[in-house]
C-alpha cells in the first residue's frame, strides 16, 4: 500500500511538472508571436512615412513643381509624415520601457479638455488630409486631473490613428470630455471596425 500510495504521488507530481511546463511554453510561444507580429507591424507603419517623404523629398529635388502652392503642400506633407515617425518611435520606445518595467510616469494637475484641444491641433492637418470631420464636445465644467501629460496625449493620439486608419466610407470622429461617478473622461467616436 506505501508503494502504491508513493507511485500515486510521484504520477501526481509528474503530471502537475508536465502541465506547469507545458503553460510556461505556451506563454513564451504567445509571446514570442506577439512580438513578431509587433515588428512585423511596426515595419509596415514605418515604411509608410518614409515613403511619403522620400517621395516629396525627390520631386522638390528635382524640381517638378508646377506652382507654389504644391510646393508648400509638398513641405506640409513631409513636416507632417516626419511627426508621425516621431511618435511612432516614441511609441516604440515607451513599449520597449514598459516591458522593461522602466517607465515612469509623472503626475502633474493638468485639463483634460486641453490635452483634447492639442492632441487635435497637432493632428489637425493630418486629419483634414485624411478627409475627416471632427466635432467635439468638451465640458467646460471639468475639474483638473492628475495625469502624466504626455502619456494621455499619446493615447488619445493612438485611438484617433486607430479611427483614421479603420474608418471605411464614413469619416467622422467625435470627441468629447465629461464626468461620471467622480472620474473625468474623454470619449472618441468614430465609424471605423472597432479596436
């Protein structure tokens, strides 16, 4: 009976190892796909600013402008495709943090409605480019937040990049700011397939 019980016992540790051992390789297989898939994203999104860049770039070089007008529009499109670079590195380098456990985050009283307003007038060319009508609707009567400025733009800029390049035929995005259960919020509709 002691030697049945002890094989009983060793069968139960061994199969716990085995199932303990196989969910540890499955998480590491997950991941290991999340990151490819990661790079493999993050490759395409970067491809397409440079693109848009060199393209201007070498028709400005080569002088195949038939007026100023293009000329400016051209320079606008190029400042524009450069920012979007520069938050995509960003936005690498603060995933790369996060998974490191290193970002920091530094709290500050702030406006919500402030932080919408810069968001949108940063992006407000790109979204015009891109054919979009935005509405907003901020309550004015919101109280300040404690918030990581710089975090919470970058968000709200990844879910308006997100409404631009998912929306189809219908391109509208409404953003607006309120408060609800003792939390301020910001809200961004749009028409596109959902995050």
């Amino acid at each position: 009976y002691r030697n049945l019980i002890l094989i009983g016992l060793l069968d139960v540790i061994l199969i716990a190892g085995a199932w303990f051992v196989y969910r540890t390789v499955k998480r590491e297989v997950e991941l290991a796909q999340l990151k490819s898939d990661f790079v493999s994203n993050v490759s395409h999104e970067l491809k397409t600013p440079l693109s848009l860049i060199r393209m201007f770039g070498e028709t400005l070089q080569m002088k195949r402008i038939p007026s100023e007008e293009k000329k400016q529009e051209y320079y606008d499109t190029i400042v524009q495709e450069t920012e979007r670079l520069t938050r995509l590195v960003n936005n690498i380098l603060n995933f790369s943090r996060m998974e490191a456990g290193k970002k920091e985050y530094h709290l500050v009283e702030a406006n919500l409605n402030t932080i919408v307003e810069n968001v949108l007038k940063s992006y407000e060319s790109h979204l015009a480019h891109q054919g979009f009508a935005v509405t907003t609707k901020l309550d004015k009567s919101l109280p300040p937040i404690a918030a990581d400025t710089e975090s919470l733009s970058e968000g709200l800029l990844n879910i308006i990049d997100n409404a631009v390049k998912y929306s189809d035929k219908e391109r509208s995005i409404a953003i607006s700011t309120g408060t609800a259960e003792g939390m301020a919020y910001v809200d961004v509709k749009d028409q596109g397939i959902g995050i």
